[in-house]
C-alpha cells in the first residue's frame, strides 16, 4: 500500500469520526439501538408465550386427529371378520360337518366348501399385506382348525388339513367362545404361537375373533383373522407423517417408538419397566400420566436438561374391554415448537437495524452540511437524464459528497456499458424482442423482428403494437389490455401460444409468442419473444397429411378389403357345408386349402388394421402405477397360465410412469403372450418381469425359459409380418412384435431381444422419465 492511499483512508477516516454530522449520526445510532432493544424484548416475551401456546394446541389436536386413522384400521378388521362369517362356505361347513360330510341344502361335500373358502381366505388376504393368517377354527375338539390361509411374503399358502392345528389352549379362543353372535373379539397384542410356542422370527399380532353359530343357535366355530401389528401401524404412521416424535402406548405400558423422520426405533412392542436409566427420559415422565383416568393432557417437563413438550391423547378401541386402550404420546422439544417466534426474533433484530438505519439516514438528511452541494448533485443527475450530457459531479470535494459524486459517476458508467451490453445481445438475438408498454404502445423493437416483420425499428418504436397483427386479432388484442387494466385477470401473461403475425407487404404468417410482465420504477411493461413458425407449421401439415392418409388406409383395409375376404369366407363355407362329402379327396384337399388361405388372410388384414391404429390414436399420456396395468394384464392371461401352469415373477417396484396406459397393457399382453405361446414342449413357462432404473429413463423386461431365438433373426423379430415358424407350428400372424415396437417408439422408448436358442428369450424396452410440465395460471 502506497502514502498515497494510505493518505486517502486516513482523510476518510478523519471525516468519518470528527465531522459534525458523524458526531450526528453515532448519537441517533446509540438512542435508536437503545430504544429498540427495549421495545423489541418485550414484544419478544408477549410473541413467545402466544406462539407456544398455539402450538401447544397444534399438539394436541395433532394427537386428536390420529383417533380416526386407527379408528379405521380396527373397524376395517371387525369389518372384513364380518364380511367373511357371512360368506355361504361358513355355513355349508356347519351344516356338511353335523351331516355326515354332506350338505343337505345342495349336496355340496365338506372338502368342496372348504376349498371354497379357502379361495375366499386367499382372496381377502392378498390387498393387505398386514394380514398374516385368516383362520376358521371349530369350537369342539379343542378348537381343531377347519381351514387356514397363510400369507408367505408377498403370497398366500393354503394349509393341509394334516398340517392343522388344535388352538382350544389359546386365551383368545377361550374368550371367542364366550362372545354372543354377532360380537367382535380383539386379542391383546401378543406375539404369534405355532404348535404351543412362539413363532421365529417373532411376530406381534393382534387377532380379530368373531364366533359363529349354527341353526340351533349353539357355538360351532369361530373366525379369527391375524394382524401383523407392526405392519398395520407403519402402514398408519405413514399416512399420518407426524412431524414430532410419536409413541404408541398400551394400558400395559409396551410401546412403539416412531422418531419424526419416520424411522422406527423399536421393531417390537417394548415395555417401559425394563428400561434402564429411565428416571430422566420421556418414558419416565408419561407412564404414571397415561394411567389416571384423564382422557388426555398435555405437560412441559425438563428431560436431560432440556424442556420438553408432552401430549397424550387415548385411543379406546375394544368397546368390549372398556380398560384396554392406545395412548399417542407426541414428544417435542420446546424450543422446536419455538422457531416462529425465534423467526420473528430475527425479524426484530432486522426491524431494529432498519430503525437505526433510518434514522441514522434521517439525521444525514437533516444536517444543514450536506443539504446544498446534495441538492446540486441531484440537479446535475436530472439533467442528466433528460439530457444525457456528460455529468458534472462535484468528484473533487473531499468529504462525503466527493466520496458520493465519485461512486454514483462510477456506477453510471457501468451502467452505460451494461446497457451497451445488453443492447448488443437484444440485437443479435435470434428471436424477437419486444416491449410494450400497457396501452400497447412498443417501446422496444429488436434487428430479429426486423427480419420477422419487415419494419425497422425506427418505423414500430412508439407505434402501437397492434401494426404487426392481422384485423381480426388487433380488437382483441384491445381487449385483453384494458380487461388486465381493469380486473388484473391474466389470459395470454405467462403462457406461450401460437399466434398469427402481419408483416410489413401485409402477408399473414404463425408465431410462437411468450409474454412477460415487469416493473421498471413503476412503470408496467410487458415483454413478447416472437418466433416465426412458418416452416414447423408447413411440417406439422404434412405429418397430418400422412396421417390422413393412414387413415384412410386403415379404413380400406377394414371394409373394402375385409367384405370380400367374408364372401369368399362365407360361401367357402356353404361349398364345403353342401358338396363337401361328395368331394374326391383331392378337391377336399384344395378345398381346406381355401377355407384354411381365406381365414388367415382375414387375421392379416384385421392385423394389419391393429396396426396402423396403434399410430392413429391419440397419445393419450398421463402418469399410471405400471404395476397395476401389468397385474390387469395377468388377469387377462389367467386362463392361459393356468392351462400352462405359468410361474410368473414380478420385480418389486414396478415404478409410476408416464405414457399411454392402454398402450403399455397391449405392449406387456403381446410379450408376456409371446412367452406363454413359445414355451418348450417338455415343461412349464417360467417368465421373469424385472424393472431397471436408469438416470433418465425406465428399463422394463420380460424373460422366459423358452424355445428361444437365433441370433441371426433378432432383428428380423419386429418386422411386420415376420414370422420364424410354420403356421402349423406356432398361430399368428407374425405382426404382434411389430406393434410392440411401434408402440414403443410411440413412448420416445427403445426394444429389442437378447436370446440363446433352448435356453429362452429376453425382450427388453425403455420407457422415458418425462417431467409433467403444468402452464403457468
């Protein structure tokens, strides 16, 4: 550092602590801090303790507003425990079983009702993962068990009548029994037992009993489904998301612990009593509460030095067993339940430093030193701006004025080469740039309009904007401007469109038009990027030219083409109905070759017609759960599966994606079709659906263990009408890979094979991520 500069902070420095008006501005700084730290402490306390008690009652009604989603889980288990007692196989096994094996009503056998209801059990399980057994148990013969259903991870398992056991030593049979018609039993929370001890790996249930009756009204049997508890209650706290840390308590003080990031901190219920170190925690200080008769409360207790807010509100859920209850306790620190008011705290320190700035700038505008040379700078600066003659700051001054008149000429010149810059850009833009005031009068008009529209700027700045556009757009236009003036509804701001432009010569053309709305010193402008669309739209023509004639294409091929094919059909037919037995051999022969050619030419035009539909269509896109779709397709297939006895496996997480839902059916139909169709003749299909995450887009696939393909042929594949066997080999037509591909394409997607001859086949496709744009309101 030089004298010279040294020099330079030494004079500013001097000013800065000797000047009169600095002596001005430190006594107005240390009163306004004063008075602000003063006003600002006891605001802060009032805010405080309304904050805190605004969410203290957030806290309790979030505990409140839990009630009704476990309030649903357990009446949807008294509900389908209902459901399932009056289902015809309950009865049919009461009266086969007090029959000698036979139902007297319609002669069903014992076996044949309780395989029915064994389906039905299979059935109720499968939409609910958190039902683990569902059970129908008679009440004689120390509760032998009639029929069970397991569920076996993501599928259910019928059990052996040889495998059943005798659950007549079980508490909740016992109670069951006890139950008049018509009642529902919950259990305890309990772990499971199979064959008189505890199930590994270790499951809480909760069981849901409801006994049945026979004709006599004398006890038979009893339902009882099993709810795995840990599931039910994730599958709860996932939809309640609560955003402190969440206990569930029983009247026996075992607990479930879910901290606020949703993780679970004990996979178990847990008791409090066999805690250690529990005379500072937040389960010290609530299980004497939950124990008293108060339906809830709320209290702030300081847990390891730290205050923290508690609230419990009890769930009753057994109406049978008024003492037997779920308590929700919410744990929160009280500071947490504070950062609204520590955000205002923040905002009132910057209220403080606002107030201290302003009047610090107050006295500055006060203090007599600084009224007339500021006076004289601000009057050289309007005349700068009107005129744009050079500016005459007085830079030569050496106090605070000079330091002013020094930055502001400074940032001026700045200014001039940013506005350069920007000028330069705007003109070297491709599309154009203009700017409209709100009446409509253009204010700025960049070189590519004048390319677009023929007029130079000097022709279109302080015109109105209505020049550039056809007559039947210039009173709307109108219209839109002064509606906005006056409701400020917004019909074209912010949303890009289509319009149509007038040049200069009076030709009429399309543009892509956005428009943008800014303030500059109050003043409303409204910006317009303009693009000439001329060529896209004569390219958008002729795809709908083709298209057009892909219709009529396809409507050719669906009457003109299939009327005659059903004659020659049709009176095929009649020949062979009357004259066919008075044939010889050989002109049978050519006869069935006719039948046979006309039939297949039928399934090729109707083919081909499927075809070029799949084009035709409209795209139809919206976000769908593609697992949903791939199951409704199984359903479909679920004859042809059954007959082949077909193991399917499905990836977990088949992910929601975004195209044509109908498509993407057909698309899976064919491929899973194709792997049931070309299965090997010695054994069962075996089908793979895998899914691959990929950075940009969805990688589905489908792989069998069947015949397989050559290497030669994989491209081959999806030609249309390509086939790689004999039609008395394999049916078809060969055309149902070529609309796979065809729809593939259609999602932007990519498909091909990968197969080894004996081994089996993979055919994999891609599926864009796309991001569902919404237009701005």
């Amino acid at each position: 550092m030089d004298r010279t500069q040294k020099a330079s902070i030494q004079n500013v420095l001097g000013r800065l602590f000797f000047s009169f008006s600095a002596k001005i501005l430190l006594l107005t700084c240390g009163i306004t801090v004063l008075t602000s730290l003063l006003i600002g402490s006891l605001y802060y306390k009032k805010v405080e303790k309304v904050i805190l008690q605004r969410e203290l009652d957030k806290l309790s009604f979030e505990a409140q507003t839990m009630q009704p989603q476990f309030r649903a889980a357990f009446d949807k288990l008294a509900t389908d425990v209902q459901v399932l007692s009056t289902l015809p196989p309950i009865q049919g096994i009461v009266r086969s079983r007090q029959n000698g094996g036979i139902d007297p009503l319609d002669g069903s056998t014992y076996e044949l009702w309780r395989k029915r209801l064994e389906m039905i059990f299979q059935s109720m399980m499968m939409p609910y993962p958190h039902y683990i057994q569902i059970r129908y148990i008679a009440a004689d013969e120390n509760g032998q068990e009639l029929v069970r259903v397991n569920r076996n991870g993501d599928k259910t398992e019928t059990v052996n009548p040889e495998d059943l056991q005798k659950k007549g030593e079980e508490p909740y049979f016992a109670a069951t029994k006890e139950m008049p018609p018509g009642s529902i039993y919950f259990s305890p929370i309990n772990l499971n037992r199979e064959h008189g001890k505890i199930q590994e790996p270790m499951t809480l249930v909760i069981r849901a009993a409801m006994p049945i009756y026979d004709d006599n009204n004398e006890i038979f049997g009893m339902i009882v489904v099993n709810s795995a508890f840990n599931q039910l209650m994730d599958g709860i706290i996932e939809k309640i998301n609560p955003n402190k840390d969440l206990f569930i308590v029983n009247e026996d003080g075992n607990y479930f612990s879910y901290k606020k990031n949703k993780t679970i901190e004990t996979s178990e219920m847990t008791s409090w009593k066999t805690k250690k170190n529990q005379d500072n925690d937040t389960r010290s200080h609530i299980l004497p509460k939950i124990s008293n008769d108060k339906l809830s409360e709320t209290t702030v207790e300081n847990i390891n030095g730290e205050e923290r807010v508690i609230h419990y509100h009890k769930f009753f859920f057994d109406p049978h067993h008024p003492d037997r209850f779920l308590a929700f306790v919410l744990d929160a620190p009280k500071s947490d339940l504070l950062q609204d008011a520590y955000k205002i705290r923040g905002f009132s320190i910057i209220l403080g430093i606002t107030l201290v700035a302003l009047a610090v700038i107050g006295s500055a505008i006060l203090s007599g030193a600084f009224r007339r040379p500021l006076k004289k700078m601000i009057q050289e600066i309007e005349e700068y701006e009107l005129s744009a003659k050079p500016l005459n700051l007085p830079v030569a001054r050496m106090d605070e004025i000079g330091e002013i008149a020094i930055s502001f000429q400074d940032m001026t010149e700045k200014l001039e080469r940013t506005n350069a810059r920007l000028q330069a850009i705007m003109d070297t833009a491709v599309d154009g740039l203009i700017t409209i005031d709100e009446y409509g009068t253009v204010q700025h008009y960049n070189r590519a309009c004048e390319d677009i529209f023929g007029y130079s700027a000097d022709e279109i700045i302080g015109q109105n904007v209505k020049i550039l556009m056809p007559p039947d757009y210039k009173s709307e236009h109108d219209n839109y401007l002064r509606n906005y003036r006056n409701t400020g509804e917004k019909k074209i701001i912010g949303i890009g469109r289509e319009v149509m432009g007038q040049r200069k010569d009076g030709s009429v053309f399309p543009l892509d038009l956005a428009v943008g709305e800014v303030m500059i010193q109050d003043q409303k402008l409204y910006s317009g990027i303009v693009r000439d669309i001329t060529e896209r739209k004569k390219a958008e023509d002729e795809i709908m030219r083709s298209n057009e004639e892909l219709e009529r294409f396809a409507y050719l091929a669906s009457h003109d083409l299939q009327e005659p094919l059903r004659m020659v059909r049709n009176f095929t037919d009649l020949l062979n109905e009357e004259y066919g037995k008075s044939l010889d051999p050989q002109a049978s022969k050519y006869m069935r070759f006719v039948i046979d050619s006309s039939a297949r030419m039928q399934a090729l035009v109707a083919d081909l017609l499927e075809y070029s539909r799949v084009g035709s269509e409209e795209t139809g896109f919206r976000l769908f759960d593609s697992r949903r779709h791939v199951d409704i397709v199984l359903n479909n297939l679920s004859d042809a599966i059954s007959e082949t006895q077909a193991e399917l496996i499905i990836d977990d997480g088949l992910p929601e994606i975004y195209a044509n839902p109908i498509r993407f059916s057909r698309l899976m139909q064919n491929l899973i079709g194709n792997a049931i169709k070309y299965r090997k003749s010695d054994g069962a299909p075996r089908i793979h659906i895998g899914i691959q995450e990929n950075a940009d887009e969805w990688q589905f696939s489908v792989e069998d263990n069947g015949i397989g393909i050559k290497k030669d042929y994989l491209e081959q594949i999806f030609v249309i009408f390509k086939r790689l066997h004999g039609k008395n080999e394999y049916t078809g037509t060969g055309i149902g890979l070529a609309i796979c591909k065809k729809i593939v394409e259609g999602f932007e997607g990519k498909i091909w094979a990968e197969s080894e001859p004996g081994i089996g086949t993979t055919f994999i496709f891609t599926v864009p991520k796309r991001e569902i744009k919404r237009k701005a309101a």
